[in-house]
C-alpha cells in the first residue's frame, strides 16, 4: 500500500479534534515563506485549509533543514543586496570596473537560466496540450533556485573581485555583507527557530515523540545507499524513522521516492497533482 497522500487528501481526513505532528523538508518551509517559489501559494495554502479545521498542530524539523533553509535565504539576501549595489553604482560610484565587469557577467548568466526556464515551461505546456490536456494550473515540477538566484560559483567570483575592506568611495566585501547580511540571516535563523523543534534528543518537546533513546545516525547512509537519495535528506527520513512521528510533509522528488521504500510506516504528504506520476514511477515497488 502506499503511504503517500496529497494535500488535498490530507486536509479531508484531518478531524477537528485531532492532535497532528508535522515533520517539514526545508522545500516546504522555504515554500511557504519565499513568494517568489512557484510553490509558495500551493503551500501556503494547505497550511490555511488544515488551520482552519485544527490550530492543534506542532511543527518539526532537523538541523540539517535548518543548514539548507539558511543557505537558500543566504543566496537570495546576496543576490538582491549584489543586484541593488549594482543598480545604486549608476548614481554613485561604490564599485570598482572589475567589480562591475563580474556582476555584469553573472547577472548574463541568470538571465540565461531564466530563458531556459521559460522555454522549458512552454515546451511542456505545447506538449501537453497537444494530448488536450488543461494547462492552465500546470507549471514546471520542479522550482530552480539558480532560476532567480546567483548561484554559489557565481557569489564566490563576485566576492572575488571585491576588496575585502571599503577602498575611499567603493564599498569592500566585508562591509557589504555587514550591512545586507548579518541582521537579514540571523532573522530568518530566529523565524525558523520559533517556527520548528528541532527533531533532537536534547529537545523538550521533541524529546517525548522519540521511540528509541539514541538515534542510530549510521542507518542515515543505509537509507541513503537503498535509493540514492541526497544525504541530508536521507538523515530527515532516518529522525523520522526514530520517532513516532508518522507525517512527513515535502515538495522533493527524492523524500517521496525514499520514503516509499525506507520509511513505510510514515505519510509522505506531498501536492496532489504530483501524486499520479509517483503511482507510475513507484508502481510494484
């Protein structure tokens, strides 16, 4: 039997007095707080339908989401405070030319995977409505961050060309960063930690969902080795798998697919329009 279930499923069997247990991949929570995600509003809005049949939910999370939540909004933060810089150079000089020269440079290369993006979705909008199938609430599956964001390559050859120190008019990295960075992630460290417990044996709340008293953390690379899945989302499926915790909500192809074969005794709650191709794919596994 399979123990995936769509939103919509989920929310329909959820009853008013029952006490929910959430476990959250990072896709999600990053989801429900980026409005730019081709997720967000699909997120967003499961979590205003279960809200309004139950407020009795507690939500759970590991330390190495935390490590891939805080990457992603270090990227975007980066990439906008790099892009108005850019913009604010026009008006005043606060760049070197070479400075400018490697903005310009990555920001040619974004573009590019914008356009590739765009063209991968009417590719597949042309061919699925050449089988008569509706298109209009169909978007590419899976969201790039490099889409919209620098990726880390590209930060790196931009920090490069940076003084690490402010040069008379032209700002330095460091103050860069100073000014844009510091404050902006240790907001979204403090979102998070309010949001999610932390799925640990030193935490209180998470403390009394464990089923074992140690976590065996090498069954993370047997779960991971079973399937091929990424190893950080592997080591969520083994937290899980060391608790009582039965829902595990995700947006990632690799949790639905691992969690079919290594964690069968959980729900993997993923979109429902995702949940046909999953039956296909995993179909006599």
């Amino acid at each position: 039997m399979a123990n995936r279930i769509g939103f919509r499923e989920f929310v329909k069997k959820t009853r008013q007095d029952e006490q929910l247990q959430l476990i959250l991949d990072a896709n999600v929570i990053i989801a429900s707080r980026d409005i730019n995600h081709k997720d967000h509003k699909k997120v967003k809005g499961f979590f205003k339908s279960l809200e309004k049949i139950t407020n009795s939910f507690t939500l759970f999370t590991s330390v190495t989401t935390k490590a891939e939540f805080l990457e992603y909004y270090r990227r975007k933060i980066l990439t906008e405070g790099i892009l108005d810089l850019y913009k604010r150079n026009n008006e005043k000089q606060i760049l070197s030319n070479k400075v400018k020269k490697t903005i310009e440079n990555q920001i040619r290369a974004r573009n590019q995977r914008q356009s590739r993006e765009v063209q991968k979705q009417e590719r597949l909008e042309r061919h699925l409505e050449s089988n008569k199938v509706d298109t209009t609430n169909i978007d590419v599956e899976e969201f790039s961050i490099d889409a919209n964001y620098f990726r880390d390559y590209e930060i790196k050859q931009i920090k490069k060309a940076f003084r690490a120190r402010d040069v008379e008019t032209e700002i330095g990295w460091i103050a860069f960063c100073n000014s844009v960075l510091v404050e902006k992630l240790h907001a979204y460290e403090k979102l998070l930690d309010k949001l999610c417990h932390y799925l640990t044996t030193r935490d209180d709340i998470s403390r009394q969902y464990f089923s074992e008293e140690n976590v065996e953390w090498r069954m993370a690379t047997q779960i991971c080795g079973e399937t091929g899945m990424g190893y950080s989302d592997a080591m969520i499926l083994n937290m899980a798998n060391h608790t009582i915790i039965q829902n595990i909500i995700t947006l990632d192809f690799d949790l639905v697919y691992g969690g079919h074969v290594s964690a069968k005794s959980k729900v993997i709650i993923t979109p429902t329009d995702r949940l046909k191709k999953y039956k296909v794919m995993l179909k006599g596994v």
